[in-house]
C-alpha cells in the first residue's frame, strides 16, 4: 500500500528543533511505540498467530479467543501481554528469537511506514538516541527494529525473567502499556525524548513523556478493531496541538 508522505510543516520544525537542540548540547532522545507506529501490523500478535500455527509450545484450547478474553478481562489488558511472553516458558530464549525472525518473515512485504524509515534514517545520521517503547512481548518487536537499522537492545516490551537463557513464566519489570512505557523507559535511562510518536489512546503517556516535539500517526480503516482507539488520539492531538498524521 501506498502510505501518504508527511507534510513539509513536520519535517521543517523538526529539523528546526535538532538545530537548536545540537547548539544547546541538549540530549537527543526520540522514543516511538512499535505496532501501528512504525509497521501497519502486529509483531506481537504476529508472533502469536505463528506459534498456533505452527504449534510451537502447549496453549490453551482456542488461544486466541483465550488471548481476547484475557485482553478484556477487568478492562486490562495487561495479564493479556504478560500472558504472550509467558507461554515460551521453558524455551531458550534463542529459541524465541528464531521463532520471531521467523514470524517476521511471513510477512511478505514487511508492512513498515516509508516515512517512519525516512524518520528514523534522519535521526540516526543526527547521532539521536532512538528506543522503541511497546506493549508487545520485547522478543517479538526486536526483529522489526531491526529492519529498520536498530539494534535488539533499543527495544523495550513485556519480557519475562531469562534464567541462565531459559525462559521463566516470571514477570521481569514493568507493564509497558499506557503508563508503563514511561516507567519502562525510565527505569534504564534517564535523558528525556524531545521526540515521541505514538498511534492509540494508549500512547497518550508517551506522548506527553516528550519536551518538544509529539506525533500521533494512524492507518487503521474504519472496519479495523484499532480504528476508534487511533481516532481518539488523532482528537487528542488536534487539542493539544501535537502533530498528527493519516497515512491513509
């Protein structure tokens, strides 16, 4: 698919921030949430259709529809994403990763946002700190990091407890969801973003994490499950005069 491009107006005043940025010798941060920020798909989710699919370790009877129930289940869906790292209990975690390179190449193409490439292919040559925030199992996000010339250790997700490079069903920092992708990121550095983009109403946090430049992004169509939750965010941006951008 054909994504549209962002306006002149973004590029201009970022390129305008990292000028006075670099002459202030302020720290150049950008933190981005993964699914539906950077790629018009799930890594997350993906890696989960792909180990039903391919049987890869013990799961309830219809997992999926198990995965949904637990997303709803008090309105939090946070046992839900704690949930999708702990089912490789008992594999090793190189094992994981295999599994996630794999998952990631089933998608042919790989659905990446042009302009996120372009974003990132900027900041990068501007020497900017760039860590990717998600709400996905870490194990899954980090091939699509890489995709994007990232390395494993800039993303941070759900994890659980590694033990001697064995999986472990214990829950290994925070939640980052909402909230927990600030306490997430905070809880390992402590120079703040200037820049944070985000595509749902869960991003709201990250976004206001940022001194200086916020960006809300959405493809989601009307008939897709992340339609009303991007469309909040995009309302959010437009009243508090972050930008934002329709990529379709």
């Amino acid at each position: 698919m054909k994504y549209k491009s962002y306006p002149e107006t973004f590029w201009k005043q970022l390129n305008e921030t990292l000028a006075e940025l670099k002459r202030n010798q302020s720290p150049l941060v950008a933190l981005f949430d993964a699914d539906g920020t950077l790629w018009d798909t799930d890594l997350g989710e993906n890696l989960f259709h792909y180990t039903i699919d391919n049987r890869l370790v013990e799961l309830p009877p219809n997992p999926w529809e198990h995965y949904l129930e637990l997303k709803k289940k008090n309105s939090d869906p946070r046992d839900a994403y704690l949930w999708l790292a702990q089912i490789y209990k008992g594999q090793t975690l190189e094992q994981v990763r295999k599994w996630s390179d794999d998952a990631l190449k089933s998608l042919q193409p790989f659905p990446v946002f042009d302009d996120q490439k372009k974003l990132i292919d900027v900041l990068r040559n501007n020497q900017v700190t760039i860590k990717v925030i998600t709400a996905s199992i870490t194990w899954a996000v980090e091939p699509g990091a890489r995709f994007l010339g990232l390395q494993n250790s800039d993303v941070i997700g759900v994890e659980t407890l590694v033990q001697n490079g064995v999986v472990t069903d214990q829950k290994q920092g925070v939640i980052t969801y909402r909230s927990g992708k600030v306490d997430g990121y905070k809880q390992k550095y402590s120079d703040p973003p200037f820049l944070t983009v985000g595509n749902s109403e869960g991003d709201v946090e990250l976004l206001e994490f940022s001194t200086r430049l916020r960006l809300a992004v959405s493809a989601a169509n009307r008939e897709d499950r992340l339609y009303k939750s991007e469309y909040q965010l995009q309302e959010i941006a437009k009243s508090k005069g972050w930008h934002f951008h329709r990529y379709i």
